[in-house]
C-alpha cells in the first residue's frame, strides 16, 4: 500500500518556463492538499482538491499558479513562468475525506528556479 | 495575527533534558490538533493528535486547553534521534472545507 507519491523529487527550470509537479494521493484517498514550503519557513496551504474538483484555492497566487486533480490520474501543480520566488519544496497531502484526520505527506517536490 | 504561532526556537538542550513546546491557535471553532515533525530536507510526518483530556505517547505528552486556544507537546528524556522540527497544526473551517494550518516549526537539537 503505497503512500503519497509525488514526482519528480527534484526539479530545475530556468525563469520563464513551466513546471508541472505530480502527486499520486494513497490508494482510496480522494483527497489532496498542496503545500509550499519557502527555506526556512513553515507550510503554507496552496489548494485543497477531490476529484475533478477545486474546493480551496485560496493559498494559490492569483497568476502563474493552477492545480487540478482529473478523474483518472495524479493531481498536477503547475507554474507557468516560473520566477526565481517560485523555488521552493513543495508537498502533496491525502486525507480520505475531509474530516479530523491528520494527513498523510509525499516526499515533496524541490523546485529550483536558476 | 497568525492564526498558529510556535516559538521559533531554536532550542539546544542535552540529551536525557526534559523540553516543552508551546503553540496559539487563533480560531475558536478548531476541532483537530496535531503535532508533527519534521526532519532536514523531509516531508512532515504525524507525531501525535491532540486531544482535550491531554495523550502520552511514551516519551511524548500533549495537552490542549481550548479555553486558552493553547497546545503543549511535552518531551521527556529526550534522545539524539528527537532533533527535528515540530510544527503545531490545527485544523481551520473555511465554508465547510477544513484544512489543516501548520505554525512556523519549533527547531529542536538535541547535544550529546
């Protein structure tokens, strides 16, 4: 039973291309969560998503920024134009469903932006 | 104000000390509370929930009072491997959606 899987570990764009960050929730989760964790800082809450559906995007920056999570497949985080404040590592969570339960956290994806 | 305040620490104490970390919640209505660490460079993992009555969990006590809007995570004995982060998390409502909103991290090394 696999955990949160999240791809790739790491990433290096240049400014001004896209990133696409990938998160397979655990098996029967249908639940996702998107992090950003600035270096030396705390987790910050980007979007919160169940399938086919945004339910809470009030973390994400109004450009550049989008997430989805389809009917078939891993929820994808994408920046588009990526900036050199976008670098940063940034975590997958699932929950079975939105309720009291602690998450469960994907390795993280360490976006590097040069 | 944040609505999860931890002291930043860093706290350095030696092996075998007793250490507590403290954390403010700023929405009354919050109904979960956790305490996670985590590791240089890793993904969070769950430590402990938080309870009202207060948990223990060997070495490791939490305590909640919710009249205070205040969370403990007591560590007793502690060992080498305890060095971490631990971040104080609660859960907020917005709209019938709950998330969960970490503090800033408690940094925590723990000398030989």
């Amino acid at each position: 039973n696999a955990g949160v899987m999240q791809n790739p570990r790491h990433l290096v764009r240049r400014r001004g291309q896209e990133a696409r960050l990938r998160c397979s929730p655990v098996k029967g989760h249908s639940h996702v969560y998107w992090y950003r964790q600035l270096p030396e800082e705390g987790l910050k809450f980007m979007v919160y998503l169940q399938k086919e559906n945004i339910i809470d995007e009030s973390g994400m920056p109004k450009e550049r920024f989008s997430a989805e999570f389809p009917k078939e497949g891993p929820s994808i985080l994408r920046i588009q134009q990526v900036v050199r404040g976008d670098s940063a590592a940034y975590f997958c969570a699932s929950s079975p469903q939105n309720s009291n339960y602690g998450y469960t956290f994907g390795s993280g994806t360490r976006l590097t932006v040069v | 104000r944040k609505e999860v305040e931890q002291d930043p620490g860093p706290f350095n104490v030696p092996e075998g000390a007793t250490v507590a970390f403290n954390c403010t919640y700023s929405n009354s209505a919050s109904q979960s509370f956790f305490w996670y660490r985590q590791d240089c460079r890793k993904e969070p993992k769950l430590l402990m929930s938080v309870y009202s009555s207060g948990n223990e969990d060997g070495r490791f006590t939490a305590q909640l009072n919710r009249a205070s809007q205040y969370i403990s995570l007591l560590i007793r004995d502690s060992k080498l491997s305890d060095s971490a982060t631990y971040l104080c998390v609660v859960n907020a409502i917005i709209q019938g959606a709950q998330k969960l909103v970490f503090g800033q991290g408690t940094r925590l090394t723990i000398n030989p």
